[in-house]
C-alpha cells in the first residue's frame, strides 16, 4: 500500500506539477480492486461517460482544473456534455495520491457522478471515479452499453 502512495510524484512528475502526498495518503488512497475494468454495472451507476483528451492544467485553490476536450460523451445524467472544451475538477488530494490518475496530452474515460449545483463549471472527478486511459477497443463496449441503458437495463443492473 505504501509503495502505490509513494508512486505517485511519477504521474506528477509525467504532468511537470509538483504536489505533497496527504499525509493520510495509505488510508486515504486505497485502491479498490478491478477499479479499472469497464463493466455494465459501473457504466450504470456513473452520471457520466465521456472520452477526454486531457490538454492543460492550473492549480485553483486546492484544486486541480484540466482544461480537456470532450471527444465523445457515451453518458450525460442530468445537465448534457455537449463535445468540445471543458474543465475537469480533480481535488489535490486525490491528485496526489493517483485517485484518479491523469496525465497531459493523453485520451482518457472519465466516468463519475455529477454532484449538486457547483461554483466549478465542468466535470468533476475524485477518488471514486473511473479515470483510465483510453483504448479504442471500448468504444464498441460503450455503445453497447448505451444501447442497453436505453432498453432499461441499467435499472435491473
């Protein structure tokens, strides 16, 4: 456990920003198991599920604000994801300790849940949220899914 909080000033290093892992990071950061496998039953609980080219970063507070272009948005619960720029609000905390993981210049899934009304225009992901680098191999996945949740199907999973 240990060795995945010390891991992670490697991401951090990849993004060229420098933060101090929580002092709490072992228990803070614990990874759950198959976290990054994409399933039905994930895909249904999460308010959305779009695909992101991760472009810029800037530090807000105790926020980390990623300026991302939507490249295709496979789920939008609540207010639409339209394609095209938006921000990607990640927590400090989580950032340090690789929950989620992200780096500049990559494609990424981002599935999470959306929370009430923010002063934070745009996505937001945490410790909870699905965060994993893009494989073309999903997008078949991923329609599959949506076509299923139009049928109902995400109320039986």
């Amino acid at each position: 456990m240990l060795q995945y909080c010390e891991q992670w000033c490697v991401s951090v290093k990849l993004t060229r920003y420098f933060f101090t892992p929580p002092a709490d990071c072992e228990s803070y950061c614990k990874p759950v198991k198959g976290n990054l496998k994409i399933n039905m039953k994930k895909y249904c609980k999460k308010d959305y599920a779009v695909q992101v080219n991760v472009l810029d970063m800037e530090t807000v507070g105790d926020w980390a604000k990623f300026s991302v272009n939507v490249v295709t948005v496979y789920k939008s619960r609540g207010d639409p994801i339209k394609r095209g720029d938006h921000f990607l609000w990640i927590h400090m905390k989580d950032l340090a300790c690789k929950c989620p993981k992200i780096q500049m210049s990559k494609r990424f899934l981002v599935m999470g849940a959306t929370e009430g009304p923010s002063e934070r225009a745009g996505l937001l992901a945490d410790k909870n949220s699905l965060v994993i680098q893009w494989r073309d191999i999903w997008t078949r996945r991923l329609r599959k899914y949506q076509r299923k949740e139009k049928k109902g199907k995400c109320d039986k999973a």
